[in-house]
C-alpha cells in the first residue's frame, strides 16, 4: 500500500509545484561588441627616397583626344568608354556631392576630368566616379578597381612603394579646426583633448608625431570627423587645410587655426603597373597649370577659403618606373 | 459511522474525527501508537486505510485533471498572447527597416526628399514607437529590452533629423548623419529586436509544447487512480465474497469517464494547436521574414548605389536578403506575392545593370522612382502593400484559431476538483457498507 502512496504523494507534490506559469525570463540585450580600443599601429617610420615629389618624365608629345596609341593602358580605358576614379564625395570644395543635384564636384573632381578630356575629347558620361573612404586609396589601385585616385592623397614615400603618383597637383598643409570659443593657438595647446583625423590618413601620423599628449580619434571619413565635432565626441580636428575650410563652411561655430605645421603635396594616385598611363596624367597636369585651367579651377573651389595663389606648383619629374 | 445502506454519504466524517488523538499529544502513554494501529487492525482497518487510499486518489486525481486543464488553457492563452507580441515585434522590426529603407533612399534624392516617401517614414517610424509601448505592455519580461530599443530609436530619429536639416541647407555632412543613423540602427536597434524576435519565438514553441503537456496530468493520475480503484475492488471482491461494490465501482467509472473525456478534448485541443503552428504560425512567421528580408534588399539597392562602384559589399548583401525573400515566399502558396516580389527583382536587376554600364543618374531615377512607368520603388510598393495585407490575415487567423481550441474546451478546470470529491465520496459510501458489517 505503501508503494501507492509514493506515487500520488509525489504527484501532490507535482501539483504544487506546477510548471508553466507564464512567467519568463527577462528577454537578454544583446551586448555591444566594444571596439577594440587599438590604438592602430605606430606609423611606419618614413622611407627615404629620392625626392618623392619626382613622377615619371613624360616622353614625347602629348597623343591627341581620341587618338590615343596602341597597347598603351590610355587606348584601354578609351575602349572602354568612360574613366573609372576614385573620389571622396563628401570633403567639400574638393570632392563632394552636391545635395540638390546629387553631383559630385570640386577641385579633385576637375583634376579627373580634365584627364577624361585629354583621352576622349569630352568629359561628359565618360567619367565613373567610384566613392571611396580614406583607407580605401591604395588597396582599391592595388586591386585595380579603379584607374586613378583624386582624393586629397599626398604624395609621401611610403606611399610610392604601393602605387604611382601623378606630379604635384595642389600644395596643401596641415591645420587644426577647434571650436569657435577655444582659446588654444596651435595644436600644442590642445593636450588631453580629442582630436579627430581619419583612419589611414598621413594626418593621422602627424598628429601622433606633432602633439602625442592629445587624443586621436578616428573616423573613416573627413566629413565623419566633422559628425564627431559636432556631436562633441571630438574636440577638434585636425586635417589638411582644404578639407578643414570645407568643415568651418559647414559650420558657423567652428574655426581653424593658424598654424600649418606640415606640407601636403597632393598627387593623383595610379597603379604601378601603367607608368605610360603616369606619364601622360603629368602631361595632362602640365598642360592644365599652363594654358589657366588649373587656375580657373583654384579660383572657383579653394581660393575663397584659402586665399589667392600666385601659381600652382611646379611638376617636378626624373624618377625611372621601378625606384 | 451511521449510515444506512441508502443514506447519500453527504455528512459522512472524515476519520479525524474519529475521537482518537493523534500520537503526538499522548507523549508517554503506553504503546506509542496503540489508537492508530489498533484503527487500522484487522479486515476493518485494512477497509479503513483502502478507503483512505482511494479517497485520497480521487481527490488528486481531480486536482492533477484540473491542473491539466488549466496548464493546456493556460498555454493556448499564451501561446496566443507570445504569438500575438512576437507579430508585434515583427511588426517593429518590419517598421524599422521600412524606415530605414525610406531614409537611405531619401540619401539619393539629397534634401528634396519626395513627401509620400517622407510621409511613410515618419508614419513607419511612429508605428514603431507604438507598439514598442504595446509590446512593453504585453510582456513584462521584455520590458527591458524594448527600453534599450526605444533609445536607440530616439538616437536614430535625432541622426536622421541633424541629416535632413544638412541635407536642405545642401551640405554634404548631411549624408554623414544619414551614414551615422544608419549605422546606429544596424548596429543597436536590430540587435535588441532580433533578441527580442528570439525570445518570443523561443516562449511560444514553449507554450506550443506545453498544450500537450496539459494531457499528461490527465491521463497519468487518471490511470493511477484507476489502478488503485482496481486494487480496491479486487481486495473487496476477495474479502467480501460480493463480486462488486457498486458505489466504488461508480466511483472509478467516473474517474474513468472524465479521464476519457478530458483526454480526448486536450488532444484535440493539443492537435488543433498543433495544426494552427504548422499553418497559419509558421505561415505568418515566414511572411514576417519575406517582409524583413524585402526591405533589407531594398535598402541595400540604395546603399549599392550611395556607395557609387564601392558597393559590392551591400550588393552582395542584397543577393542575400532577396534569397531570404524567396526561401520564406516559397513556404506559402502565395503565387501572387511571388510574382509580384519577381517583378521587383526583375527592376532592381535593371537598376544594377544601367549602374554597371555606367549610368549612375538613371540607376538612381529607377531606384528613387523618378521614371515614368516601371520602376523599383513602385514595383517594391506593390509588394509591400500586398504583403502587408496577408500578414495582417494569417496572423488574425493564428489568434482567431487559437481562441476557437481554448473555447472548445470542457470546463474541467474547476469541475476537477467536484468530480475529484465525488468520487471519493462515492468510496467512502461503498466502503462504509461493508464497515457497517463489522459493527
């Protein structure tokens, strides 16, 4: 009888303690992967060269619009229809795009298109702007994804081991943006604070040299360090001057600095492979810093920000492919 | 112990009441458990404790029937309510990507952003914020994490606002707003609704298994009480030399009956439920899914297209969530919504093909619905609109059918325990009959 009992006991005590009463867990969060709070790695210590501002010396005379010769990378992209360049799309005045029209334009973009008119005549639907991030330059002209870079890039040697770069097509420096009430007078004054550069940037390395005590802050792009500003996640940025004229243009309550503490010579990146292709972007420079178009393109972009110019840097060429 | 043969054994005592104290409160007196022994000495106390025994199953037999039922009904109930709040965070999610699906689009246009497209996301957003409050309501135990959305929501909506005011005033940090939203609501809101979707879809296969479960208390103390009714009536026969006690055996027969008849309707409850996870559930969890992974492709189109030839990553993206789109449409039989999702496919791959071909600014007018005649936003619409339409269908039927097996069910939930004592009582009458024989 006993053995009866144990059973229905058990079920009492079942009974008692019955399952499913509707009362769950609390639903988990999820939780955030921190980012990894790598600071990237130190700069490479930069690579002696020859005079890394040297391109390729163009050879002979410059191939008609149109008529560009056989086997050479230009008579390539001329079958294709259209040159393929990478652009950044939101540094104002140099490349970004234009909310009510939707195109992208700026002193960067008009480098790219007076190649387009060198090689077909006409930059009208032969130009494919790519819209690449800051770290983006060098692997997609590695991969050969595009034909050329017009994105604020400068020429340095470290640089020159990856890709090619055209002569120097515009003089920037680097500067520092702070808010419009701070009363620091250079970058050396900013310790402890957040200052913005984006990641892969030689204004990165810069800032890290010039002023180690402040705090770098990344973000992929220009425009997205000027997010951070404004969200007071960066106390200031730093950049080259052009970029930096195109955030105060964007913001009221924001200025930059005096001082210029480094020289950015900008240079249109190519791949390694084509140094003909190389050689004729410098003719195409050279042609354009002659005959005023250059000019013309510095007075509409960058002059109201940046002040007069007396004349556009000088080509300087001598470097041999494979140095 | 006075009643008659006839007498209905409603003031038959309990056996406490016999004038015999428990053991406890004669500390000291001679042999210990003398009264409690002596009651159950002989073919009498073998009567009396047989009585006890089977009294005693009865009445747990009620209760575990009651309980059973009232587990099954409480499952389908919330079966239904967990079914109910994961169509609402369905719902939110859905909202979520549909807005962002307007917003990136909206990066493409720049600061004139078209006023329907403006409309459907402010309306999508504020859905959104409804059933957040709705959901948060419905089930304590995601309070929580619908909190934590909720923030991130207001994250969201101040990014895109500081990208609309740039995007008027035609400076292009306004696309960095638009980037930086973008990414919050990739990054922190989908996370908490796809926890959120897990954790509801986890309570309902619960409460779906748990229908079933409700059969067991049944069938179990029913069987058991029938063994011990058994064992009763066996030892009476023996003892007795009467074939069968008649008020006992009714006794089982009762146990008998609503065993068979509790088990039956939980089973076909169970069975009703089961059909309705299988159809209309799985129906409208696979049309939530579509509609999630449609407006997952249709933000990816423009994300392909914002990021102008660097975009393979949301390209592939895109192929992604379109092969979620037809995996989940092809668990229904919905020709029509197959058709329609093809033809959006169909115009995506033209927006694709003038962007390889280099025509970016027609790609956008296709993407952003600025052609006359076909394009991707309005063959997307028509997609969306139907979609939406039978999703609101299936998901009534889950809580309409759900509600029909609750109704159909007996009232043995509180009938348990009356039919529990009944039958009990319906022993102590058969047994007191012989009792009285040894009198």
């Amino acid at each position: 009888m006993k053995k009866l009992l144990t059973p229905a006991v058990i079920s009492l005590a079942l009974l008692l303690t019955a399952c499913g009463s509707g009362d769950y867990a609390a639903t988990e969060i999820p939780q955030k992967p921190q980012p990894s709070e790598s600071s990237a790695p130190p700069p490479a210590p930069q690579r002696d060269c020859v005079d890394p501002l040297q391109s390729y010396t163009p050879e002979g005379t410059m191939p008609p619009p149109g008529a560009m010769p056989p086997g050479t990378y230009m008579a390539k992209i001329k079958a294709r229809g259209r040159l393929i360049a990478g652009v950044s799309a939101d540094s104002l005045n140099l490349g970004s795009r234009n909310p009510v029209t939707g195109v992208i334009e700026g002193f960067d973009i008009d480098m790219i298109k007076a190649v387009a008119r060198a090689i077909f005549g006409t930059d009208k639907g032969t130009v494919e702007l790519r819209v690449i991030s800051s770290p983006q330059r060098i692997p997609v002209l590695q991969k050969e994804q595009v034909d050329i870079v017009a994105r604020n890039m400068t020429i340095n040697c470290n640089r020159w081991k990856d890709i090619a770069f055209s002569a120097e097509y515009y003089r920037s420096g680097q500067k520092t943006l702070v808010p419009l009430d701070s009363t620091a007078k250079s970058l050396d004054d900013l310790d402890g604070k957040t200052i913005c550069a984006p990641a892969g940037s030689t204004s990165l390395d810069n800032l890290k040299d010039k002023n180690p005590q402040a705090i770098p802050v990344t973000a992929d792009t220009d425009t997205g360090c000027l997010a951070l500003f404004q969200s007071g996640k960066a106390y200031g940025i730093t950049g080259d001057d052009t970029v930096l004229a195109g955030d105060v243009a964007q913001d009221p309550y924001a200025r930059v600095l005096p001082e210029r503490f480094s020289d950015e010579p900008y240079g249109l990146g190519m791949s390694l492979k084509h140094p003909e292709f190389v050689r004729f972007v410098n003719q195409v420079l050279a042609q354009i810093k002659a005959d005023g178009t250059w000019m013309a393109s510095y007075t509409k972009w960058l002059q109201p920000a940046l002040g007069k110019l007396a004349s556009p840097p000088p080509s300087l060429y001598g470097r041999t492919p494979g140095t | 112990m006075t009643q008659t043969q006839s007498a209905p054994p409603a003031t038959w005592s309990p056996p406490a009441q016999q004038p015999v104290p428990p053991t406890a409160q004669q500390p000291g007196s001679t042999p210990a458990r003398g009264p409690v022994a002596r009651w159950f000495e002989g073919t009498p106390g073998r009567m009396r404790a047989f009585l006890i025994l089977t009294a005693v199953m009865s009445v747990v037999f009620g209760l575990s029937a009651a309980q059973g039922f009232r587990q099954a009904d409480g499952a389908l109930t919330r079966a239904e309510a967990n079914a109910a709040q994961l169509v609402r965070i369905q719902a939110i999610h859905t909202n979520l990507v549909s807005a962002n699906a307007d917003a990136t689009n909206a990066f493409l246009v720049g600061g004139l952003e078209p006023p329907d497209q403006r409309r459907h996301f402010v309306d999508s957003l504020a859905g959104a914020a409804r059933l957040i409050a709705e959901a948060a309501t419905a089930q304590p135990a995601d309070t929580a994490a619908l909190g934590a959305l909720n923030q991130t929501l207001i994250t969201y909506d101040g990014l895109i606002e500081q990208a609309r005011a740039n995007n008027r005033q035609g400076l292009p940090i306004g696309s960095q707003y638009l980037r930086d939203a973008n990414a919050v609501l990739q990054n922190d809101s989908l996370p908490l609704v796809k926890a959120l979707v897990q954790a509801n879809e986890e309570r309902v296969d619960t409460e779906f298994d748990g229908i079933g479960q409700g059969n067991l208390w049944v069938v179990i103390a029913g069987l058991l009480t029938l063994v011990v009714f058994f064992v009763t009536l066996r030892w009476l026969a023996r003892r007795t030399h009467r074939y069968v006690n008649v008020p006992i055996a009714a006794g089982a027969v009762l146990v008998l009956l609503t065993m068979v008849v509790g088990g039956v309707a939980l089973s076909s409850a169970s069975s009703k439920a089961d059909e309705t996870r299988s159809g209309a559930y799985d129906r409208t969890l696979a049309l939530s899914r579509a509609r999630i992974a449609a407006y997952d492709a249709k933000s990816n189109e423009s994300l392909t297209l914002i990021a102008r030839g660097s975009g393979d990553a949301f390209d592939k993206a895109y192929n992604a969530s379109a092969a979620a789109v037809v995996e989940q449409l092809g668990k229904l039989n919905e020709a029509g919504l197959r058709s329609q999702w093809n033809a959006y496919d169909q115009m995506h791959k033209e927006v694709r093909s003038q962007d390889t071909k280099g025509d970016w600014d027609e790609a956008v007018a296709l993407a952003v619905g600025r052609t006359n005649g076909a394009n991707s936003v309005a063959a997307f619409t028509a997609f969306d609109t139907s979609s939406g339409d039978r999703l609101q269908a299936t998901s009534g039927e889950v809580s309409t059918s759900l509600t029909d097996a609750r109704d159909g069910l007996p009232p043995i939930g509180w009938l348990g325990l009356p039919i529990g004592i009944a039958a009990a009582l319906l022993v102590a009458w058969g047994m007191s009959q012989r009792l009285e024989e040894y009198r």
